[in-house]
C-alpha cells in the first residue's frame, strides 16, 4: 500500500500550534476561502452581479478587520451543539404550554387583554420574520464563518418565536374568536395600525441596509435589542399583570435566544471596534441613523399596553426597553476605550 | 521569434493538450512537441511519419509554423502518415 | 518512594490531547488541559477497566467510552458520578519534557468504583 | 404534548407577504439576488412547500440524527474499520470529502439566499431549515474527515481543497458557484434543488451509502444517508418554485435553467461518481454500473418528474444519452494519468478481471479505452514509469474546467473532429468540451467570459514555472500530497 507517507494531528491550514482544536474550531475556522480572493470572491466573471454585490457590499464595506477568522462566537455552537441546545429548550417550551393547556388557561383571558394580544403580540409575527430574514442575510454576506454560522442560527432562532406565536394564535382563537387566527386580520393591523406604522417602517428599511457592517449594526445592536426589549420584558411583564402567563413564559423562553443572541453580537462589536480605529466612528454612524427610527417604533408601540386591563403607561414601558437597551450597548462599547 | 500557445490532439489519444511551441519551428518540430505527450504514454508508437493538420490542411514538414495564418490557441491535429 | 520517568513531550501531547503510557506495571494517562497545565492520572477507567485514552475530552472535562462516566481532569475527581476519583500521579514540566512520579512501592495504583 | 398539531397553525407562520409600503418592493428583493422579478409578486402567494415540518419538529429529529450519526463515528473511530478499507474505496472517500464538504456548507449560503430574497413567506421559512441543513452537512463532513486525519491526511483537502487551485477544486468551485453561491435565489430553487438534488445527488446519495455498508464504511455509509434524509426535504424547494414559474408563463426560462444545470450535474457526476462506480469502488462490492445507475435512476427520475411540469427533455439529450458510453471513462484515463494532481490515489481499475467487467458493460470499451491502458500497463510492467505522468496540461473547457475529450469521443464513434469548440468573445478565444457547455456560456456570455481555466493560466503565464512542476506548485499540492496509484500498480503485474 503507497498510503500518504505522513499523519497530520490538525488541520494544515488552521494549526494553532500544538493545541488540538475544538470541534467548534474545527468545522467553523477558516471556512470562509472566498473572503478577500482575487480578483473576485466566486469562479465566475469577476464583474458579474453576486461578484460584484459581494465587493461592494462585503468586502467594501467600510467596517474591516485584519483577521475575521480571530473572532469567535463565545458559545461556541456548531449546528450539532446548536440543535442539542434548541431540543432542550423546545421541550421545555412544550411543557410550559402543556401545563397552561391543562388549566385551560386561554378560556379564562380577560377579553379586553386578548384584544391587546390581537393587536400587538400577534402581528408581531411579521417583525419577527423581518428579523429573521435578515439574519439570513448578514449570515451569507458575512466575512467569516463564525459570523454567518451565529447569524444564521439566529434566524432560526426568530423563526422558533415567530412559530409560537402562529400556534398561540390558533389556541387563542378556539377560545376568543377566529379572527384571532386570521392572517388577513393580523397583516391588516400590520399594515394599517398607526401604533405599527413606525415600526414597520423601520423594519421595511432595515431590508434595504445592504452593507452587511450597516444590516449587522441595524439589526443586531439596534433594532432587535429594542424589539427584544419590548416583547421579550415589558410585553412579558404586561402579560403576567393580565394573567396570561402562558404568554409571558413563552416570551422569556424566547429571551432566552435573545440573550445568546447579544453575547456573540456583543462579542463581535466588541472585536470590530477593537480591531480597525475608524471601526467605532462607522458602527456610532450608523447607530445615530437608525436609533431615531427604532424610538419611535417603540414610542408607538408602548402606546398599545395602556389599553390592557391591567395596564402600563408608554413611559415605565420605553424606561424597560431604554434600561436594556443600554446596559446591552454598554456592554460593547463602553467595553472598548475611544482610540 | 515568439512564443505560440497551440492546442493539439494527437489522434488516437483521450485529450487534447496544451503546449507552447515556437513560431519558427516547423510544423514537424510541432507534431514531435505534441506527439511527445502521447506517443508511447497512451497512443502506442508506431514507425511511422508524424504530420500536423491545421485547419483542414496537412502541413508539409518543413513549413514554418508562424507563416501558416495560425493564431494563438488554434488547433492542430497530428498524427501518423501511414 | 518514587521515580520521576520521562514519558512524553509537549509536541507529542498537544493542549486538548490526552495519551497513555507506561511506566512499568502502571498504565498511566496524561492529560494536556487548556493553559499548559499537565496532568497523570491511572490509566484504566476506576469502573470497568476501560482505557480512558480513548475518551473524549471536552475542556477539561473527559468521558470514558466504556459507559461514559465522566471526570474532571483539573482535579481528577468524578463529575458524574461524582464519589469516585482517579489515582494522580505527581508531574513535572521541565522545557518540553513531560515527567511523572511513579511510587516504586511494587504496587499498582489504581482507584476502583463499581458502578 | 401541546394540544394543537402542526397543521393548525403552520399557516399562520406562513402566511406572511404583506404589501410594502415605505420602500420599493423591487428595492427589497433586487433582481440580481432574487431573480423572482418574472412573476408578479403576488402571483408568489401560491407558492407551497410539499413537506412541512415546524422548528420543533426540526430540532427534534435533527438531535436524534446527529446523536445516532456521531456515535457510530465515535465506536467506529476506535476500531481498525478504516485502516481494512479497500484503497479504491478510500480514494472515493477522500475524493467526496475533499469536493463536496466545502460546497456543501456554502450551499447554506444558497438556502439564505433563498431565505432573504425567496418571494414568499413560505419559501424563505423553508429555505431558513435549509440554511441550517446546509450548515450542518459542511460541519459534518469536515468533522468526519478531521477525525481520519491521523490515518488519512489527505482528508485535509476537505478543508483545504477550496483555498487552492488545484483544477478538480476549479472545476466543482466553478460549477456550485454557478449553481448556488453566486446565483440568484429563484434560479438556486431551480437549478440546485430541483436540478441536481432531486435530478441527482438524492439518489447518489441512496447508492452511495448503499455501496458504503457494502464495502464495510460504516461511517461513510451512516454520513451519507443522514445527509440525504435532509436533502430530500430541503429539495423541496424546487418544485413549487418552479411551479410558480409555470404557471405564469415562463416555461422557456425554467427549461433554460433546467437544461443550463442539468448538464453541469452531469459533468460533475461524471468526475466524481463515474470514477467511484466504475473505477474506484472494489469489483466484488460494485451493483451497478455507473451507465446503469443514471439510466435506471436520473434519465427516469428525470422523465417522471421533470415532465410532469410540462418540460421538455433538454435539447442536447442525445448527447447525454450518448455520453454515458465513454465520457467518464475518458475523464478518469486522465485523472489516472495526472494523478499526482489530485488529493486521492487515483485507482486505475484495470486488472485482467475488471476490465472484462468494463467491455461487459460498456460494449466496446476495450477497442476505445483498452487501448491506452494497454500503453499504460506495458510502461509499468518495463518499469518506465515515468512515461505514465504528465508532462503538460489537458486543454480545460472555459465552462466545465475539465480536460476537453472529444478525442475520446471520436474513438467512442459519438464525433468526428477532436477539435475543442472554439467561441470568441470580446477578442478572446473559448474553448470548449461540447455544445451544450457552449450553449450554457453563449446564452450569458457575461457570467462567465472573466474567469480563467487552468490553461488558460498556464498559457498567460500565471503559472511559474510553466510547466508541470510548476503546475503542481500552483494547485497548492506538497510532495507528500501527491496522489498516487491507489493499488501500487498490482492491476498490472500480478493478476492475469
């Protein structure tokens, strides 16, 4: 047998140097070949669209770092450690429901809370798929694969609320109406609901932010902290004043992705701002552009909880999401001195 | 002189290769530059003359490869004269 | 009393890797933990005899293949089940060299824990 | 259990197209990156997915199919399983590890794609499970490699193989970038999923994990069938999409996607599964062959299912058709002789027994294809090995990247000229394998004119030296990484 004359203990091109790689670091570091390549990222006409929208909008962008590769996703999840995790915490969300079904829970809403359910955590549902779907798109322009790996199980994530939500609608329905499970209803309230016009023309907008540092900071250190803020707390929190707990605990199992959410996103603002000087002003830019428009999505937004039984004013709710918001944009970049 | 990438497939063979030859070699300098990748490796020797066809033309042996109208990247066919 | 032995390098035992030596009658394993810390432990898994080599380490922590009993390395005390410890044997880094203290005692040095 | 079951609600989650109304809805799906511009947009409301599953089910059954995968490969890691493996087999392995691994993770970048810039709800939920199946199948089958690593080094290429420019690299690079990373998301629903999922890799998929049990990969098998219970989900996508497509008006542009793809898979297959049937994979273990295998699966996968959207076969069928008679065999004449050039023991296959088994199934092969080895094998038996490596490049086809055949073809009776078909473009000479890769570069001549073959790189001077050393160099191949013949030469000394 003329077999390879020699073993390898690592990978050849990811070696760190006598220490075994994790199977983390094994299926994730230095997947992202095409980053960079000359004289264009794909095999295909170095000017032809996706080439091109990569340059621009990739390797264009005005956020850069020496070495992607370097950061990493500080749970450290692979798809196999992803879907171990989110098998747990289904099953956990299957039992809350199963607990609150066999108290018949929904039958005893208040129906003045169940409309403010219909009005506000329901069409919530088209956020959250905005959310979703740009995720998936800072995970395929994304410079590494630590990056796009945690962008893409975010999506996932978003997806897992956004389908617990489609299921309590369908529940709340069977005890308050079917209007409750009226897609045309929700995307009305979606689209026509004044408390939902600044919220969605943010959300539409945030579709457009095509540059993926710009979709990174909108979506993962703006607009998701602030929406994750409003529903995951102080929706949550209005939901148990009401008696609904079953929708509160659904919503803290959600912020449970959330809060893994803001640790790599944290992380990785933490890495830009630390890895290039002209980093902070960029990533501050856009901030200061699309903090305006998330304010009054959630002004708008807060408006809504002073109609349930058990209310609470705009103020206590935006002091909720300001005081989230803040200690998460603390921990990234007050973490980092100016330079 | 200058340097002439030509494609040529020796009859016989599976492939067509890539060689470089000179615009002053002869067209049996190039039939022995392209036979040279074949003859003997996959396409058994033979006592036979080697010729070059250009564009439906068989060159004769001597003609100057770079006076014949080919350009860069053309292909040529050799084979054996029998 | 004991022997130091020289049993391996650090180029053989990489940060993450463990191995299995022997030193006379005892089978030992060396154990590279995150932060070049060393350590040797008994060989054989206190259960059942498996050889805990095989096992996967995951930080510090290293599950034998046998029934998957679990220890942590740091210390050498179970994790699950937690009332059973490996044997540790003392070692010494010196440059790239990995040496470990054997008692010259005669005796094997293995703890033991059915389960 | 929670009380509702899935069809109660999964509309709801669905059901999530609304009418933009602060941008442009062409702003927000370009059509570079959406391609879906064709359809009206509300025409994409009836898109619909054939199988449903929600996240829970999802990760649910995900855990379970890791957990029995990864545990097989953990019992079957501390066994001698590999090290008794038939070396044919190992190229295969090594082969698929080294082509496929990298693809298969970028193709999460061709389910996001579709997850973004998919024109329905529906469709972006569906494809957000791909993206993670995608995922999934990258890490998996670059983990399994990594663990091989020890006994296997060039399990490396798994990883390696797409940040160099080896010319196998080239050529499937080229092909999945085309297919799926830098392709617009209705065209990635018809041409990866549709075209070569459901066309081809859902049965590769099938066969090869059948022919890994049977020659004793255990783990190989039990990877590829995991993979494949996923595909064959995911590959769902195609069908509604191109349904959609159909449905308002534009059949002539699904047949052109259709037909641009299904001959790239073609090609592709050739490389990688005609070598591995016919060649690689040990004589005793082999079911079929390779010709069988796409006439008794693809060409009727292909009648039943592509026709009953109303398409046509693509205009080049006969070629195909023909193809399968001679042109894998060509190609792997050439991956033998230019072994050194690729990250696997190349297996000549041609032992007394297996070449009877050749002329059995492909009637002819030895007035064709002997020929050469006859060459071949009386250079190894004289000990003028050297005879049998390369000393230049193939021409490669500015679509494909393989070596141009048409020689071969001429010797299989399927055409007359060896010539390579010739396109200009802009002042520059193409050069090409067949019509149909061509056609495919003609049709969009700007997709692909830009991109340089190995060839072409050695004849501009990108590669130094030019010549094979250096061509060696360039494809990122240390001496230690050259391949070699996987069975020592015994197909040609001993055995008559």
């Amino acid at each position: 047998m003329t077999g390879p004359t020699r073993s390898l203990r690592t990978w050849s091109i990811a070696d760190a140097g006598r220490r075994r790689l994790n199977e983390y670091e094994i299926v994730t570091k230095k997947f992202h070949y095409h980053f960079g390549r000359q004289p264009a990222p794909f095999d295909l006409d170095p000017d032809s669209p996706i080439n091109q929208w990569y340059l621009r909008h990739r390797e264009g962008s005005p956020v850069q770092a020496d070495s992607w590769e370097e950061f990493s996703d500080p749970a450290q999840l692979n798809y196999r450690r992803y879907i171990a995790l989110q098998h747990d915490r289904e099953i956990y969300a299957e039992r809350v429901v199963d607990r609150f079904e066999a108290l018949d829970h929904d039958a005893g809403l208040d129906p003045a809370w169940v409309a403010v359910l219909g009005r506000v955590y329901l069409p919530a549902r088209f956020a959250l798929h905005v959310l979703q779907i740009t995720s998936l798109y800072v995970g395929q322009l994304a410079p590494s694969a630590a990056i796009t790996n945690a962008s893409f199980f975010q999506a996932a994530d978003e997806l897992r609320a956004l389908q617990w939500i489609a299921y309590r609608a369908k529940s709340l329905s069977l005890s308050h109406g079917p209007d409750l499970a009226d897609s045309t209803v929700a995307r009305r309230v979606w689209e026509q609901d004044p408390a939902w016009q600044p919220a969605r023309e943010l959300l539409e907008n945030l579709l457009l932010a095509y540059d993926w540092a710009e979709a990174f900071t909108a979506l993962d250190l703006v607009v998701k902290p602030a929406f994750d803020a409003l529903f995951k707390q102080a929706f949550a929190a209005l939901a148990t004043a009401n008696r609904d707990e079953l929708t509160a605990q659904l919503l803290h199992e959600s912020g449970v992705d959330s809060g893994r959410g803001q640790d790599w996103t944290g992380a990785l603002a933490r890495y830009i701002l630390a890895a290039r000087p002209g980093n902070r002003e960029h990533i501050l830019g856009w901030e200061s552009r699309w903090q305006p428009r998330v304010t009054r999505a959630i002004d708008a937004l807060a408006g809504t909880f002073g109609a349930a039984p058990a209310p609470a004013d705009a103020a206590s709710v935006r002091q909720t999401v300001d005081q989230a918001t803040t200690q998460f944009r603390n921990s990234w970049l007050t973490a980092v001195p100016a330079t | 002189m200058a340097l002439l990438p030509l494609s040529g497939t020796f009859l016989g063979d599976v492939t067509t290769v890539g060689v470089v030859v000179d615009d002053e070699d002869t067209a049996e300098a190039v039939g022995q530059k392209i036979a040279h990748h074949a003859v003997g490796r996959r396409v058994a020797a033979r006592t036979a003359p080697i010729r070059v066809r250009l564009g439906g033309r068989v060159l004769d042996p001597d003609e100057i490869i770079g006076r014949t109208g080919v350009s860069p990247y053309d292909h040529v066919e050799v084979f054996f004269d029998e | 009393m004991s022997d130091w032995h020289d049993v391996a390098t650090l180029d053989d035992l990489w940060e993450g890797d463990v191995a299995e030596v022997a030193v006379g009658p005892d089978t030992i394993l060396l154990a590279h933990l995150p932060g070049r810390q060393v350590r040797a432990y008994q060989g054989i898994c206190p259960h059942s005899e498996y050889s805990l080599a095989g096992g996967d380490l995951d930080g510090d922590v290293l599950t034998c293949t046998g029934h998957l009993w679990e220890f942590d390395l740091r210390t050498g005390e179970g994790v699950n089940p937690s009332n059973c410890r490996l044997y540790e044997y003392p070692v010494r880094l010196s440059g790239e060299q990995i040496a470990v203290s054997v008692p010259t005692d005669g005796r094997p040095h293995y703890n033991r824990c059915r389960g | 259990m929670p009380k509702l079951s899935r069809s109660d609600w999964y509309d709801l989650a669905r059901d999530m197209n609304w009418t933009f109304g602060y941008v442009n809805e062409a702003d927000v799906f370009p059509e570079e990156l959406s391609g879906t511009g064709r359809v009206p947009p509300e025409a994409w409301l009836a898109w619909d997915e054939p199988y449903k599953i929600s996240y829970r089910e999802y990760v649910h059954n995900q855990v379970t199919k890791d957990t029995t995968t990864y545990s097989l490969k953990n019992a079957v890691g501390r066994s001698k399983l590999f090290d008794q493996l038939d070396p044919g087999w190992k190229s295969v392995v090594v082969a698929h590890y080294g082509a496929i691994a990298m693809p298969e993770y970028l193709a999460s970048f061709g389910e996001a794609r579709m997850g973004r810039f998919g024109r329905a709800a529906a469709w972006r939920n569906t494809a957000t499970f791909g993206t993670l199946d995608e995922v999934r199948h990258g890490q998996i089958q670059t983990f399994f490699p990594y663990g091989l690593l020890g006994k296997e080094p060039r399990g490396d290429w798994a990883l390696k193989a797409f940040h160099t420019n080896n010319w196998i690299t080239l050529a499937v690079r080229h092909l999945f970038d085309d297919m799926f990373v830098a392709n617009d998301a209705l065209s990635v629903a018809i041409q990866l999923t549709f075209t070569l999922e459901t066309g081809f890799t859902n049965l590769q998929f099938l066969g090869m994990a059948a022919d890994a049990i049977d020659v004793g990969d255990l783990e190989f098998g039990s990877l590829i069938s995991s993979i494949q219970t996923d595909e064959a989900r995911h590959a769902q996508q195609g069908e509604p999409t191109i349904k959609v497509l159909i449905d308002n008006g534009h059949k002539e542009y699904g047949q052109f996607l259709v037909d641009h793809m299904f001959w790239r898979a073609w090609r592709a297959f050739a490389l990688l599964t005609g070598l591995s049937m016919d060649y690689y994979t040990p004589l005793d273990s082999r079911k079929m062959s390779f010709k069988e295998f796409i006439q008794d699966w693809v060409v009727k996968q292909f009648a039943d299912q592509f026709r009953d959207y109303g398409l046509d076969f693509p205009w080049y069928w006969d070629e195909f058709i023909n193809e399968l008679d001679w042109y894998h065999h060509a190609i792997h004449t050439v991956v033998w002789n230019y072994r050194p050039s690729v990250w696997w023991n190349s297996d000549a296959g041609v032992s007394p027994k297996e070449r009877q088994w050749l002329e059995e199934k492909y009637p002819g092969w030895n007035r064709a294809f002997g020929k050469h080895w006859d060459v071949l094998t009386e250079n190894v038996r004289t000990g003028n090995l050297a005879e049998t490596f390369p000393e230049t490049l193939p021409v490669a086809c500015n679509l494909c990247q393989l070596p141009i055949v048409r020689a071969a073809g001429v010797l299989a009776g399927a055409h007359t000229d060896p010539a390579p078909l010739r396109h200009v473009h802009n002042g520059r000479v193409y050069q090409f394998c067949s019509e149909p890769c061509r056609w495919i570069f003609t049709r969009r001549p700007e997709r692909f004119a830009g991109h340089k073959s190995i060839t072409d790189r050695l004849w501009t001077g990108d590669i130094n030296p030019p010549n094979i050393g250096g061509v060696l160099a360039y494809m990122g191949l240390s001496e230690a990484e050259h391949g070699v013949d996987a069975d020592n030469y015994a197909w040609a000394n001993g055995k008559h």
